[in-house]
C-alpha cells in the first residue's frame, strides 16, 4: 500500500500534467483520481482547499520543476547564446515528443483561470518569477548588466512563451527556432 505521501505527490504531478494539457475548467476531479490512482477520500484528506488548491499546488510544483530544469540545460550549454539555443532546444524537443500537447506547465491553465482565481494566479506568477530569475542569472553570470539582464530576461521570456502557443497551435516548433535565432541576436548585443 502506498504511503500518504505517494497518494499526494501522484495527485500532483496527475493534475500538473492534466492542467498542462487542458487546462483548469477542463481538468475534472474525478479524473485527476482516475489516472492518480488515489481513493476519492484521499483529495480533500490532502487538499481541504478542493481543486483551487490542488491546482495551486501543482503549478507550484511544475513551475519549479520547469525553473530546476531551465537552470541545468542553461548550465551544460556553457556559453550566454549557447544557453538559450539550448533552453529553445530542450522545449522544442519536450513539445515534440507530447506530440504538441504539452508546451509551457503553466500558460494554458493562466490563461484560462488566473483571472478568476488568486491562487492560481500567484501560483503561475511565482513559476514565471522563477523561470524570470533563472533566465536573470544567466545572463548576469555572462556579463550582462544587472539591469539589462532583468529587461532581457523578460524580453526572453515573453519571447519563448509567445513561440510555444504559436507552435503548440501550429503544430510546427518553427515559431521557436525563428524565436531562438532573434534572441542570440538580442544576446549578444547586450554584452
């Protein structure tokens, strides 16, 4: 029998991807039970907030994930431009391989209930932040000034989420490839 921990963390990482693919309104409770393999008496056991806080704490979660990854594949490219192709690279790869079901772990769910609920909200803007301070540290580490770093990093950011809802809807990783060469152009421009 699996430890209550397991029954929870199988809930989190169930509802991140289900999130991921359809979204908040789309994501039922009941399904997230069905394919976690959690008893229904386990869901408000673990989270008494319902499906706002299961969803909260599941962005949290994916966008942390995201923010560890970024951090390595920015890390094993080594240079400033080679860090970014790289990053463009890697979610060019993941959004292939779900076969365009799965671009960023946060936008499709901000976009369809961050208006409506703080918690979701909070959680998506602190995964973003996270993601923003990453990108941040990069460019500072690769002799970009603090203050352009920050510009940059958003500019990055925007750019990329951008480019995955263009190619998650074209089914084409096209818009990311267009989005990685303009930001070595940026890049290296701002050292």
């Amino acid at each position: 029998m699996p430890r209550q921990t397991d029954t929870r963390q199988r809930m989190l990482r169930t509802a991140a991807e289900l999130l991921r693919t359809q979204g908040y309104h789309a994501t039922g409770l009941n399904q997230v039970l069905t394919a976690s393999a959690a008893p229904k008496g386990s869901l408000y056991f673990h989270f008494p907030g319902g499906k706002e806080q299961l969803a909260g704490e599941a962005l949290t979660l994916a966008g942390r994930e995201l923010a560890t990854t970024l951090e390595s594949v920015l890390a094993e490219a080594g240079g400033l431009t080679e860090g970014l192709e790289a990053m463009v690279d890697h979610l060019a790869e993941g959004l292939e391989a779900s076969n365009f079901r799965q671009g960023c772990p946060l936008s499709t769910t901000a976009l369809d209930a961050g208006a409506d609920s703080e918690p979701i909200r909070q959680a998506c803007s602190g995964g973003f932040d996270a993601w923003h301070h990453v990108l941040v540290d990069h460019l500072a580490s690769h002799g970009v000034e603090p203050e352009a770093a920050d510009e940059l990093a958003t500019t990055v950011l925007a750019a990329v989420e951008g480019a995955l809802l263009l190619a998650r809807t074209r089914r084409d990783v096209t818009p990311l490839r267009i989005v990685g060469r303009q930001l070595r152009t940026l890049a290296e421009g701002a050292k």
